[in-house]
C-alpha cells in the first residue's frame, strides 16, 4: 500500500475551479487501479501552515546553541517540522494549484517553505547543496487562464518551472505537469480544454 499526498491551494469551490477538478478526474481514475492506497489530503486554505516568520527564523538560529525557545516559537517549528516529515514519507505526492499572477497562490508558496529545509530535505556541501530525499513521482496540476507553455507569454511562466526547480534541487526527478491554458480567453472553449487536460490525468492515474 503506497501513501499518496495530495496538496491543494485553491480557496474556490470543486465546481468553479478547472485545477481542483482536474485532481477530481485524475483520483477518480487513480482509485480504481490502487484501491488499497492511503490517500492524504492537504487543503492549503484550510489547515495551519505556518509562515517562515521572525519566529521561525530565531528558533532555526538557536537550535545550534540548544538555546530556549518560547512555546509560540516551538508551536510553529514542531508544525512546520510536521508538515516536512508529512512530505517526506509520503510514496507519490500530487500538487493542484492554478497559475495566478505568473505563479502560485501565496499558500503554497508558503508550503514550499515548509518542504525546503536544510537537513532535512537537502544539505550543503563544499561542492554545493544536494538533494536528500529518494526520488518519487510528483504531479502537479494547473489551470492557467492565459498561454504560457508557448508563445509572448512563455517567459512570465514561474510555476511549473519553479516547481520542477524545487523538486530537483532535494532530490526528485520524477516530476511532470498536467495543465488545461488558454481558459480565460475564450471561456467558451474552456471545457473542451478542460476535457483535454482531463484524458491526460487519467491516463496518468492508471500508472502513477
């Protein structure tokens, strides 16, 4: 039985949201080929997600020195630490999240932060930092309402790309993206590029 993690970002309804029903389509599928995997999820809007704040910042600065910290202090790193430990066991991970502003909702920027940590996920070395986690298959999911895999726009894109960036820098090369484009600029076609996306992810989730 494998622990697959589904992480979300998105404060819209299942029915207005083209991303969060894309992960709809692909679990929907994915359940019927591993009936026996434990699903997790994630609702970034809606759990504790601590932001790397002053805070967090002094009690990473005092754990060297096994200094006091306050329970505020260890409160946030312990959740903080929870959610690392959370990312690392878990066997496959699956990331929804639409495109906004050229990138992520700030919420899972801020999980980012919470699977980036030094010791934990990677390390430096004299030759640079490396990756300290096995690779797993990540997928990750979006809606974007413009066009970026291609075209003026392809330049302004810092989702997918930064994404892949952070997976590879601790260690995970198994990533790949599924994205329905283009909603926004004739709604009208929306669900037909919804649909699309949506025979992608399921053949993903017969497999993943």
């Amino acid at each position: 039985m494998a622990e697959v993690l589904y992480v979300y970002a998105n404060p819209k309804p299942l029915e207005a949201s083209f991303t969060l029903r894309l992960a709809k389509a692909f679990f929907d599928e994915y359940k019927k080929h591993h009936p026996d995997d434990k699903i997790v999820s994630l609702d970034l809007y809606k759990e504790e997600i601590p932001f790397v704040d002053e805070g967090i910042m002094k009690a990473w600065g005092m754990i060297p020195s096994s200094g006091e910290l306050t329970a505020d202090e260890k409160s946030k790193l312990s959740r903080l630490y929870e959610l690392t430990d959370q990312f690392i066991r878990a066997d496959k991970v699956v990331i929804a999240a639409p495109m906004w502003n050229f990138s992520y909702p700030p919420m899972l920027k801020t999980y980012i932060d919470t699977i980036l940590v030094a010791g934990k996920t990677f390390k430096y070395t004299e030759t640079g930092p490396i990756g300290l986690l096995k690779d797993k298959p990540v997928l990750h999911i979006q809606a974007r309402g413009g066009i970026y895999s291609e075209g003026p726009m392809k330049s302004m894109e810092h989702a997918e790309s930064y994404l892949k960036d952070v997976m590879n820098f601790i260690g995970i090369k198994n990533f790949r993206t599924v994205f329905c484009e283009g909603v926004a600029i004739d709604p009208a076609k929306g669900e037909d590029i919804f649909n699309e996306a949506a025979k992608q992810v399921v053949e993903i989730a017969k497999n993943f």
